[in-house]
C-alpha cells in the first residue's frame, strides 16, 4: 500500500507539489492525470525515493520513505520496478543485459540471469531480440524492453512515467493492455501517470487528478467521466476553454 | 555598480556551490570506493577506455614534445655553446613537467569529454534515475571506477610518456644533429633523480583523478537535453583544462623544493 500525506516539493521559487495527499491500496491500479506541469514527474518520483519531500510523508507498506538513510532506501527500491517515459534503456548494453541488470547485479550466474530475460521479454510479447542493441529497436519495442527490466524482480509496485506518450494508438493501446496484463499476472500495485485520457479509463481502478500541486479530485473512472468538477471536466474533455488557462498563449 | 556586485555576488555563490558539491562528489566516491561490493569489472573497463586507448594518442604527443625539446635546445643553447645539455633539459623537462601535463591535457580531452558526454547523456534520458530504481548507486557504478581508473592509468601513461619523450629528443639529438648517444644518455641519466619522476608521477595522478571528478560532475549534474550535454562536455573540458594548468604552479612549488 502506498500513502502519501501532505507531501510539498519546492526546486527554488518554483512550489511544484503543495500538499498531496493521496493512497493507492495494494493491488489497486491508480493513474494520475494533470496537465503538462502539474507535477506528476515530481511526484511519482517521490514514491519511490528519487527525489525527498521538503514536507509530508511518503508510506511504503507502512515505512515511511522520506526519511530513510541511504542503505535502507535501496533495500525498499527492490519493491520496485519503473518504467520511463523514453524507456531508459542503458544504451552500452544488450537488451537481455538490462533486462537482467538487476538480477546480474545481486550476484545472478549470467546464464541464468540471460533466461530470466528471454522470459520476462516473452512477457512482454518481444522475442529474439535478447542480443540486440536498444539503438536498433523501435520506440514501442523499447517502452517493452523497459517494462520487462522493470518487472524482472518480481516488484510488489509499478511505476509507470507517461507509458503511452509518443507512441501511436495502435501501439499505445498494446502497451495498455501490457499494463493490465502486469496486474493480473503479477498482482502488483500500479502508479501511472499520464494525460492520455484513453490510456487512464483502460488501465485504472480508480483515477486522481492533480493540478497547480494538489489532487483535486480522486474516483473510479466512473466517478472521474461523470465528475462535476470543472477542473477536471475541462481536463477529460480536453478542452482550451474553462477554469485551467493555458499559459503564454493569447488570442 | 550595482549590477556588478550583483554578477560578482552571483558568480561567488555559483563558485561555492560548485565546489561544495564537487567535494561531496568527492567524498561520496571515496566512500563507495571502500564500501563493497567492488566495481571491479566496471573499472578494468573503465581503466581500457581511459588508459590503453589514450596511448596512440599520449605516445604521438610524448614522441613530437621530446622531439621540439630536443630541437629548442640544440638551437637555442648553441647560442651559448651549452647544446651538450640537450639530454638533460629533455629528460628534466619530460618527467617534471611535459610528461605528466600533456598527458593530462590529453587524457582530459579524450577520456574527460567521453565521461561528461556519456555521463550527461544517461542524466537526461532518465538512464541515471533508472540506475537508482533498480537499486544501483549511480556514484558507485559510474563515479568510482571512472575516478579509480583516471587515478592509476594517468601516471601509468605519464611514465610511458616520459620514456618515449626522452626518445624522441635522442632521435632529434643523435640521429638529426649527430650528437654523441653516449652523451645524449649519460646527460640524461646523470641529472635525473628518482624524486623528478615520481613527483611527476604524483603531479600525473592528480591530475588523472581532478580531470575524472570535475568530468563525472559536469556529466553526473547535466540539465537541459542535448545542448546540456554539449554543454557538460565542454565545461568539463575547459575546467579539467584550468585545473591541471593551475594546480601544476601549485604542485611543483610544493613538490620539487
């Protein structure tokens, strides 16, 4: 389970998180939406420790993160697994090395560690490309090879950073039911943000939205469609016109 | 005025911070260097791309700079009838000084560049937060064997440089100016202490593990996309660059009394 309470992130001047507060219950799928801005990067790299809150708790199971040294802070990322947006992939090794980097680096026979790869690649509908390069894959076999490093231990928790941004529909609903998939395979409790209002009704459980720093509204993809909320209304609909102003641009 | 104590108000934050972050780099990768499990395989890598792919290039810069030594003394001291001394300026001048400051320049502009831009790259594409997800250090698996590998692969090329920079200036004094190689090598011998050549190899792996800290920093600490990472890699650059020049006033006037 992760709960998170009044969490605040300043980087100078700019107040980027101004109180969070939000819980997402084990085996729960919980997107959140918001705007370019909102600050959905900053807080989805809260919940696993990349960066500290200046204020607030972040809660793992029950510890609560934001104050952890060093050492046990690596021992709770193991619970882990993230997908980024552009995938990460360390471009000096072969698919099948970062999609076994961690097993490798907790001591992993290469061998062993090489199927552990192929199978988590199979998971992720890609096979023979275990001895490629990322350089000569596509943006939507990368996000793959991502998720299958991601998930490669067997992590209680996912984390997802824009999992459909730049890619077509097509290949964007596949990586949709991917995610979907992840769950019921592996019962892991997600976090995914994003503002792909298709991708959120597909994936989610139940939907938060932030916006300017707080979550302003957090439901089941019902309650978000049918929200009075003008906020969220102007966000789901996607529309120019409403409460939230898009900045630095005048008619 | 105001606007330019306002710079120079600015410019000594920006200083400060620096430097204090550039020390807790420092210090952390002191610490990961101690700590196990040890990067030894990722340092013998590292060791490869710093140290034996920097010879070609370290050898060239030796062989040319013992040559121009060899060919500036035996022109200039003429004019005082003190050509003779050809083996010793090269050879004082190789180990004390040349060797291990091109070779720092060297290694800083290839190794130094290649460490910000990789470095700086796999800052912005997540590569280095993807590291920490996965339980990685980021110091401990990039910082520390690039700055352990810099730290023993400078005096080892500095010494290689040093050789092959008195062999220049022999094939330019014997082979060019017909000057004794007998001479040629007592001068150089004679006048060679032991304390000149590992104060040069002291002077070579500060600078080996300065170019590495200030390059991983810059890289490690890149912002802002690829022109960031353009960026990163030319102040690496430029700051390795200083720092060897200027720390080498420092250093001699501390080592060779």
């Amino acid at each position: 389970m992760i709960e998170i309470a009044g969490l605040t992130k300043s980087f100078g001047p700019n107040q980027v998180l101004r109180g969070v507060n939000l819980t997402v219950q084990a085996g729960d799928s919980m997107v959140v939406i918001g705007g370019s801005g909102s600050g959905k990067s900053v807080l989805i790299k809260h919940i696993i420790g990349l960066l500290r809150p200046d204020a607030g708790m972040v809660l793992i199971d029950g510890t609560d993160i934001s104050t952890l040294k060093d050492k046990e802070l690596y021992e709770i990322r193991r619970k882990f697994g993230m997908l980024f947006q552009g995938a990460a992939l360390f471009d000096s090794m072969s698919v099948w090395e970062n999609v076994g980097f961690a097993l490798l680096r907790s001591g992993m026979r290469e061998r062993e560690a090489k199927v552990v790869a192929i199978e988590k690649l199979r998971l992720v509908g890609l096979k023979d490309v275990e001895d490629k390069m990322p350089s000569e894959l596509s943006g939507g076999m990368r996000k793959r090879v991502g998720l299958a490093r991601a998930i490669a231990h067997n992590p209680e928790i996912l984390l997802y950073d824009e999992p459909t941004t730049g890619l077509d529909p097509i290949l964007a609903d596949s990586i949709n039911e991917l995610i979907i998939r992840m769950r019921e395979k592996m019962k892991v409790t997600s976090v995914a943000i994003t503002h792909d209002m298709h991708s959120a009704y597909r994936i989610a459980d139940r939907i938060a939205m932030l916006f300017e720093g707080r979550i302003v509204q957090e439901g089941t993809p019902d309650e978000i469609k049918n929200t009075s909320n003008d906020l969220v209304k102007q966000f789901i609909t996607g529309s120019a016109q409403g409460p939230i102003k898009v900045e630095g641009i005048s008619f | 005025m105001y606007n330019f104590l306002l710079a120079l108000g600015q410019t000594l934050i920006r200083f400060t911070k620096i430097t204090g972050e550039i020390v807790l780099l420092m210090w952390a990768v002191l610490r990961e260097f101690l700590l196990p499990p040890y990067e030894i395989k990722n340092t013998f890598k590292q060791a490869m791309e710093i140290g034996i792919k920097s010879v070609p290039v370290a050898l060239v810069t030796a062989v040319f700079t013992g040559m121009v030594l060899a060919l500036q003394t035996v022109t200039g001291f003429k004019r005082f009838g003190a050509e003779s001394l050809v083996g010793s300026v090269v050879a004082l001048s190789m180990t004390r000084e040349m060797g291990p400051v091109l070779t720092g320049l060297v290694v800083a502009g290839r190794a130094g560049a290649a460490m910000a831009a990789e470095l700086g790259t796999m800052r912005v594409t997540e590569q280095i937060d993807a590291l920490e997800t996965l339980a990685v250090k980021p110091v401990k698996y990039l910082v520390t064997p690039r700055f352990t590998s810099a730290l023993f692969m400078m005096p080892a090329l500095t010494i290689l440089s040093d050789f092959v920079g008195i062999l220049g200036g022999y094939a330019v004094a014997v082979w060019l100016f017909g000057m004794s190689s007998v001479l040629y090598w007592h001068r150089a011998w004679d006048n060679l202490e032991l304390s000149d050549i590992y104060n040069g190899l002291i002077k070579a792996a500060f600078f080996g593990g300065a170019v590495a800290i200030v390059s991983c920093y810059k890289g490690f600490y890149t912002e802002g996309g690829a022109e960031g990472v353009g960026k990163a890699t030319t102040g690496a650059v430029v700051i390795s660059f200083m720092t060897i020049l200027i720390s080498d006033y420092f250093l001699t006037a501390w080592l060779f009394k």
